[in-house]
C-alpha cells in the first residue's frame, strides 16, 4: 500500500488528478472504476479543467460507478447518475454509452445486480478504481460486516451513512435505505486502486484502514492485500496515523518514490 501524504486538500486532489490524467494519456480506453461523494467533487472539476485546457480526452474510456441508490431514477436529482452527469460527464467527452451505473430503479435489484458484476467482467475489469472512505470506513456501500469476498450485490445502509447523505435530501426518512454496490471483491480485482480522502473527520477511518487489522469492521482495510493501492491523504486526513515519518521519507510531499 502505497501513503501519499500531501499538505492540504487541494494538493491531494491534484496529485490523484496527475494519476487519473497520467492513465489515460497512457491507456486512452481504460476502464475506469468511478466514485460520488464531496471528496471526489473538486478532483471531477480539475479532471474536467484539464480536458479543457490540455485535451485530456476520455473518449474511449469506459467507467463503471461504485453504487447507486435503490428507488431512485436515473434522473432523480439525488441518485449518482445525476451526480455523475453535474459533475463530470457533462464536461468532458467521455461517451454515455460507455458510462455505466447499477441501475438504482431497476424491477429487480437482485438481477440488476448480477448483471452489472457481468457486465465488469465482460468489459475486462476495471484498470484503475476510485475510491473515497466513509468516516465508518466503508467502501462503496459496502458497510462494516460487508464480506470482503462480495461481489456486486444489494446492501443495506447503516444509519452513520444515511446522516452523512443526508444533507442531499430532504429528511432523514427520505434518505434511502438501501443501494445496489460493487462488492469488496469487486473493488480488489481491479488491476489498481486510488483511494482520496481529506479532513479530519475521515483520520479515524484512515488510521484503521491503514494501519489497523484487516476486519470486515473497517472493510477498507482489505485493500492492504490490493498489489497496487495508492492512498492520497491531506495532513488533516492523515493526523490519527503513527507511522508518518516512514510514509513522507519514502514518498516526500506525495512524490513517488524511485522504485515506483
């Protein structure tokens, strides 16, 4: 597992910003796993400024999104599709057609499920997954307890999630309860994980993720068995870790080392 620690937040976002950009220059149909919440915002927009001012093209790449609520239509304005289409498709080239999410309002979530595992498969796996953590140390939506053999699947939302989503919806009772999420074994079957988190609100989950046991309690910690994870923190986000001075001598200010 690879730390990258990295003064502030905006630091951070661009240094997985150059990650993103370098992968596609390199490997211009990548598939790349995708993620939503407010750590990801800021790292879509300097994606997007990049498309527009350097021709970073995501033309032929492909993306699968980690989740997505159950009951909520594509065109619901709290669902991920909309999410994904305000803060990144809609300002760069990537074809819609190559840009997937499970499908929240699907008749059948269960088989929904299953086909969006099928469909990663078929589209050889994800190069590069993107990652945020929950400050309960989830994955996706894949909650503590989640089996860090699961595959694509439905879950229910623990109650720390739901108020943390909350402030996307109107009430608490109308923050959904459930959602459709790529699997722990999903994730770590992707050839190369990059993980963003910054504040100190997530320091706690970092800390366990990192340094802790790897435990279904902390289902972020199974990416220690992950060949190629990069984590990007802040130094707010990486406050509560005990081996810093080893992550910043072997990676100073982010830099990757000459080993990498």
């Amino acid at each position: 597992m690879k730390v990258l620690i990295l003064p502030d937040a905006q630091a951070a976002i661009q240094r997985a910003a150059d990650i993103i950009a370098r992968t596609v220059i390199a490997k211009p149909d990548a598939v790349l796993g995708l993620a939503t919440g407010g750590t990801m915002l800021p790292l879509y927009k300097a994606l997007a400024q990049r498309h527009r001012d350097e021709g970073l093209s995501f033309a032929k790449t492909t993306s699968f999104n980690l989740d997505e609520y159950i009951g909520l239509a594509p065109d619901h304005p709290c669902s991920y599709h909309h999410y994904m289409q305000e803060a990144f498709f809609a300002h760069v080239d990537i074809d819609p057609a190559r840009a997937h999410l499970p499908k929240g309002d699907a008749p059948d979530p269960q088989a929904a499920s299953l086909d969006y595992e099928a469909l990663i498969e078929a589209a050889g796996g994800i190069d590069l997954q993107l990652l945020g953590i929950g400050q309960n140390g989830h994955i996706g939506f894949n909650e503590p307890t989640a089996s860090l053999g699961s595959r694509t699947r439905i879950k229910t939302l623990t109650d720390s999630t739901r108020r943390a989503n909350q402030r996307y919806f109107a009430s608490f009772e109308e923050t959904p309860r459930y959602a459709i999420t790529t699997g722990v074994a999903t994730i770590l079957s992707s050839r190369k994980c990059l993980l963003v988190a910054t504040g100190e609100d997530k320091a706690e989950a970092v800390a366990n993720m990192v340094e802790g046991p790897v435990s279904a309690a902390c289902p972020a910690s199974a990416l220690q068995f992950h060949a190629r994870a990069t984590i990007i923190l802040d130094e707010a986000a990486a406050s509560a870790l005990k081996l810093t001075d080893y992550y910043e001598n072997v990676h100073p200010q982010g830099q990757d080392s000459i080993f990498d």
